[in-house]
C-alpha cells in the first residue's frame, strides 16, 4: 500500500518578531496562509526497519538532515514502530526560500504515517510530534490560515483570506533562518500591525489585507540579498497590490486580486529571475 500527501508552501501575511527568549527563540506572532505550490509525498510501508528517502531535488539532503527523515524517525520512535518505510519527495516548492518548504515536507509525512500505519492521532497529537522537528510544522500540519504565536508553534486556525492571485519570486541565493536571527536587532524592526490584519480577513476585507501586510524580518533579510527591494519595487511598478517577503526569506510575493495584473506581475518578473511562480491561495 502506497499513501500520497500534498505539501503546500505557506506565505506570511504578517511576521512579528516580540522579544528574544530565555531558550535562545524569539518570541513570533504570525498569520500565514497556504498557496497551491506544493511538494508532493508517496510513502510506502518496506520490510527492514529503516527510513529510505528518495527526491527528484539533487540538492536535498536524504539522511537524518532532512525534515520528512526527521519526522518518520520521530513518529516511529514515539509509537514504537518497527516497520520501515519508503519516502520519495517531489520537490516543487524552492529549498531554504521562506516558504516552509522543509516543514511541510516533513508535516505531510506525519500525517501520511499516521494514515500508513493506520494509528488514528489527531491532528492536535501530530503537531506535537511536529514541534520538535521546527516551529514551522505544526501550522503545516494544519494549513490553511492561521495565527501562530510562541516560536510559531501555538497555532490558531482563522478564516480563509480573501481569494487572490500570488505571484512568488524566489532569489538565486537562500538564506537560512538561523543567520536571520543572529543579524536581528530590534532597532531595525518595525513591527507590522497584526491587529489590523487580523481584523481585515474576519471582514474578509482585501484592500485593508493588503495594506496590513508586514514582515519585521525583512529589513536584516534585505541587507544580505540587496536583491530582494528590487524584486519588491519591480512588482509594485508591474500592479502588484502588496509584495513581501515571506518567512526569513529570502522569497518574494506579490498579491494580486487580478489575474490580469498577476499575469503581469509574472511576465515582468520571469525576464528577471529564474525561480518566478503564479499560484493561488489555498482555501
Ligand atoms: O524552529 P526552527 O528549527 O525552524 O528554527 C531555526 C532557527 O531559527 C532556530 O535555531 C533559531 O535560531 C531561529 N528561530 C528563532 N525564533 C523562532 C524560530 C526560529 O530564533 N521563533
């Protein structure tokens, strides 16, 4: 028996960085979204008690480095499973971009096992498991939108946005997110207004959404990848509604409720950079 998960990338509508915390985390509030840019996940039941992983992505590490190893190795020591398993990642969302790409790789395989292997956890009990493996997994566990707080793993699921176009442009270079953190300063910061946006999707309100978008993080990401303001006012000058970055970065998204103007967007970004995407928001 074989069993296919979808893992989508999310967005962050907005990212706040509170304070820096006694373990060395920062302190987040977050509202994120799902768009249909997604990782695709087969796993298979084998014989030998071991975790075989395979990617169409010759730039994945396939040992205990990547995420979905991470998670079939956590959930099999917690449940005492002495079977192994078979996992082949079809990568579609770029590597070390912002998107969450690795955290729901690694989400998706929890919830394939948990099907797999027939234990019934819920999706409470996954996200648990999911902590341990990066703050990014419990929301991928559940997706949709929602607001994440604590590390990011406290997760509030909240309505689905306005329906909208986002065009995605990821830089040649990734950045990780450990190196963001060490460049933070919180002079540089100025924190987005996530009351506002929290407001804005409750009144399923797009233009108030937009103009609420925000990501502290974005500036410290900017002084590493000069490439991200032009990307950024390339967008702007193209129609896009709102662009920003998403997560650490160093990836790029414009909104736009157009698909006209999303088109657009896409067109002039594509001469630009190689990594350029159009997709929707996920209900
Ligand atoms: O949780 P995750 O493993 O994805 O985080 C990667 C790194 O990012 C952490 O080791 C930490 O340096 C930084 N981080 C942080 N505060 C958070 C999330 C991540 O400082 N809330």
């Amino acid at each position: 028996m074989e069993v296919i998960e979808k893992a989508p990338a999310k967005i962050n509508l907005c990212l706040d960085v509170l304070h820096k915390r006694d373990d060395g985390y920062h302190e987040m509030e977050m509202v994120m979204t799902s768009v249909d840019l997604a990782d695709r996940i087969v796993l298979k039941t084998i014989e030998e008690n071991q975790i075989v992983i395979h990617s169409n992505n010759g730039f994945l590490p396939l040992d205990q480095r990547n995420h979905a190893y991470k998670a079939a190795k956590l959930f099999k020591d917690t449940y005492h499973i002495e079977k192994g398993v078979d996992i082949t990642i079809e990568k579609n969302i770029p590597i070390a971009a912002g998107l969450a790409g690795g955290s729901s790789d690694a989400a998706a395989t929890l919830r394939g096992l948990n099907r797999l292997w027939q234990l019934n956890l819920s999706n409470d009990e996954l996200a648990l498991i999911g902590e341990k493996i990066g703050s990014d997994v419990p929301y991928c566990i559940y997706g949709g939108t929602a607001y994440a707080t604590g590390r990011g793993e406290k997760i509030q699921q909240i309505d689905a946005i306005p329906q909208c176009w986002v065009v995605l442009v990821k830089p040649k270079k990734g950045i990780s997110t450990w190196t963001v953190f060490e460049n933070l300063s919180f002079e540089q910061i100025t924190h987005p207004e996530t009351e506002n946006m929290l407001t804005a999707i409750q009144e399923n309100d797009y233009s108030q959404m937009v103009e609420n978008t925000g990501n502290a993080l974005e500036p410290i990401s900017a002084v590493k990848q000069p490439d991200i303001k032009r990307i950024k006012r390339k967008m702007l000058q193209f129609g896009a509604d709102a662009a920003l970055m998403s997560g650490s970065g160093p990836t790029i998204y414009a909104l736009c409720k157009k698909y006209s103007k999303a088109q657009r967007v896409y067109n002039g970004l594509k001469g630009f950079c190689n990594e350029v995407y159009l997709v929707r928001t996920l209900k």
